[in-house]
C-alpha cells in the first residue's frame, strides 16, 4: 500500500480532498479532512502519481515503486495556485509569422471536457482569468506537423507564451482537418476513438489507434456494436475516406507514411480490400493493397512509400482510402491512422526475409513475367494482377520451382502484383506492360 499527507505549501495546512491519481491506471483516491490517503494497486511495479485540487498547482510524483507486502509512504506539498491574464501565439517555424486558425486543446487532470480552441486572425489566444497549472497542450493545423507538449507549466511569467509550428503534413485526428467520408448505410468512416470489436474470437476492429502518435482518435470503419454478430459489417456500399488537398510542389523527394487496419472473414472475402490511392489532379494510381490473410491482418500495420515511384507530386494531391466489401455479409473492417509526409526519408520500416529473398522481372514487361525466389520452405505461391482501380484482372497459382515465369495479354498500362507465398501476402510491386 501507499499512504501519506498532503499539505498547502505556503501554510502547511492540511488539504482534503486532493485527487490522488496513478496516472496510465483508472484507480484513484482522495485525502480526508486531515489531507491523509491511503490505497494501493494489485499489480507491483513503478507508477507516477499526480496529486491535483483546484486553487493548486498540480504535482507528479514519478517512479514510485509498490511491491506487496511493502508499505509507501508519500508526503507531498502543494503550492497555490493565482489565475493570471493568459496570452498565447502561435507562429510559423520558418517564416516567424503567425499562424490564425490553429486547433489548441488544454488538457489538466483539474478540467474536464475537450478545452479546444483556436488561434485568430493574429495566431492567438488569450483568456482573461486563467490557473496557474500543468497543462498538455495539442496543436494542429492542416499544413503544418503536429505539436504535443506534456506537463507545460503556463504561468504569469513568459507571457506572451509563444509556440511554432514546422510546414508539413501530419493528422493523427485529434482535429477535424477536413477529411471527407461518403455515405454508406453500414461501415461508415468515423473519426473517433475506437471502441474495439472480436469475431470469432478475432479483433476485427481495433481497440486503440496508433500507439505512435500523441492522441487518441484515429478514422475507424462502423465504430459500434453490430448487435446480430457483436461485429460491423460493410455492405456493397463502399465506403470513401478522401484527404484535403496536400502542396508537395515544393518537395524534392516526399515519402508518404501512414498505419492501417484491416480484417476480413466471411464465406467468401474474395474481392473484399482496402485499397489506398494517391491523385495529384490528374492521375489517380493505387499504392497500397489489403485483403484477406495479408501479413498483418488484425492489426495496425505501419507503411511507407516513395511517392515518386508511383506519381508526379502536385499542388493539388489527395489521398483516397477505400473499404471494398464484394458481396453482402461478409465481415469487412478498416481503420486509417498517423498520416504523415516527410522529405527525403523514410521511417524504417522492417521487411520479411521473403521479401527481401523475391525478385520480379523484367519491368517494364512485354508478353511474359519472372519471379526468382529463395526461399525453399515457400512451397505453393499465388499470384494477383490488379488494375489502377483494385480490380483483380487475373490470378495465378503454382508450386515453387525457384524461377517461375509466366506468360500474359494484359493491355499497356501500369499493374500491382500481389505475391502470395503459403496463403500470406509477402510482396505487392507496380509493374508497367509496355
């Protein structure tokens, strides 16, 4: 157990009612009319603690270390807290100039609710009367990289207090950027925090987003309880999730990254997807491919991509995210997180030693393809040709023999191959037939 007294610390007077947190846990208590707590959790290990009540500045004892059988003993004093007249601005890293119309949420174990505003005309915010206090402070803007900052004590001192925001893209959807859903009867894109949902003993829709970012929210398909299989179902309809439009004029080599989700099962998932597709106003190309059995189904999966390899960047770029469910009743589930564009990097995304050990060619292509393979425990492979739009144009399948070619008649244009080496999705490549 832990135990101890909580104290004013100008007056040494006791405090009661002082909300005693483990912060990452649910379990709370409050100290009495003498300001003492008593508690304890069940699992042994090292907890911050945050000690908070209003008209005082919240504090955070960190590491405190519970074992069973021991006893803890945390005294902690608590200073006053003065309102102040509070000025914020938020300006551009580059430029030095202010931002208007920035998302702000303040967030402090002492106020509830989602305490989101904006910036003005002038990139600013103010408050008459605000408490001195321990804030996480969220800032987001289309355009610009996320901003979150922890435990930022806002005072009188400092102010005007000034952030910048560094040019770029990046959603975790915190905030309403923009992004556009189409209608659908079941399965409709949400912005929300996900709920989490089993089939058949399966997660088919997560129940946290993206450990990655710094939020909570991610886009998640049907976001409630389906009450006939305790599941969500897209129907035929299929829903669209669509960027606002991105600037990539500007950048020399931008790479794409985002974290997906997909689950599939049913009767027959032949044809159920997600596709991910990039336009820059005049081209529409597909970069990105799920379907049922894909390594890493079920779960958030991170992906990066060389826009270059697939389109000429724009001023005027979208991305397009879109669920297929081929036929009714089959269990389709999506979700779309961590978006983000980088110049001239990548962010290290691991690959499978198939991968690494298959080999396509030639490409561009005439009449016939080859894929080398080495990897001898890869025993049956199959094969998907996709068009720009999803549509899978022809399968194959056959044993492995190290080298497989295979002759074709597909039309001039540019293709996505899915290699599949012992029913899972190893490889997916663009290819031209010229």
């Amino acid at each position: 157990p832990i135990l101890g007294n909580v104290t004013d610390s100008v007056s040494g007077a006791a405090l009661d009612g002082v909300k005693v947190h483990f912060l990452l846990t649910s379990d709370s208590t409050n100290t009495n009319i003498l300001g003492d707590y008593e508690t304890g959790l069940g699992i042994s290990g090292a907890y911050d603690i945050t000690y908070s009540k209003m008209g005082y500045i919240s504090k955070t004892v960190s590491g405190v270390v519970l074992a069973a059988g021991n006893t803890v003993t945390v005294d902690v004093e608590l200073k006053p807290s003065i309102n102040f007249v509070f000025q914020m601005q938020v300006i551009d890293a580059i430029t030095l100039t202010p931002i208007p119309n920035v998302y702000v949420q303040f967030k402090s174990p002492l106020f509830n609710g989602t305490n989101v505003f904006q910036t003005n005309a002038a990139g600013s915010i103010s408050f008459p009367s605000m408490p001195e206090e321990y804030w996480d402070l969220n800032f987001g803007k289309w355009g610009y990289n996320r901003l979150c900052l922890t435990q930022q004590l806002l005072t009188g001192a400092g102010n005007v207090h000034v952030y910048e925001l560094e040019p770029g893209y990046e959603d975790d959807f915190k905030f309403d950027f923009g992004w556009t859903v189409s209608a659908a009867p079941e399965g409709i894109w949400e912005r929300e925090e996900p709920i989490g949902i089993n089939y058949n003993g399966n997660p088919s829709a997560p129940e946290y987003d993206s450990q990655s970012d710094c939020n909570n929210e991610a886009f998640v398909t049907g976001n409630y309880l389906f009450p006939a299989s305790n599941s969500n179902i897209l129907f035929l309809h299929d829903p669209v999730l669509t960027s606002p439009s991105f600037d990539l004029s500007s950048y020399s080599n931008p790479y794409l990254s985002f974290e997906k989700w997909f689950f599939n099962d049913g009767a027959n998932t032949l044809g159920d997807s997600l596709t991910i597709k990039l336009e820059n106003g005049t081209d529409t190309v597909m970069i990105d491919y799920s379907v049922d059995g894909d390594l890493g189904e079920s779960s958030w999966s991170l992906k990066s991509f060389q826009i270059s390899n697939f389109i000429t960047s724009t001023s005027s770029m979208h991305l397009i995210v879109t669920g297929m469910d081929n036929l009714p009743n089959d269990i389709v589930e999506a979700g779309f997180d961590n978006f983000k564009i980088t110049e001239g990097t990548t962010v290290g995304l691991p690959q499978s030693k198939e991968i690494e050990e298959l080999t396509i060619y030639p490409n561009p292509f005439n009449s016939e393809l080859t894929i080398s393979f080495n990897d001898k425990e890869m025993q049956h492979v199959r094969v998907d040709m996709l068009d720009l739009t999803g549509r899978i144009i022809d399968q194959k399948e056959f044993k492995n023999t190290s080298i497989v070619g295979f002759k074709n008649d597909y039309k001039r244009g540019i293709y996505f191959m899915n290699v599949y080496g012992n029913g899972k999705l190893i490889k997916t490549e663009k290819v031209i037939k010229l």
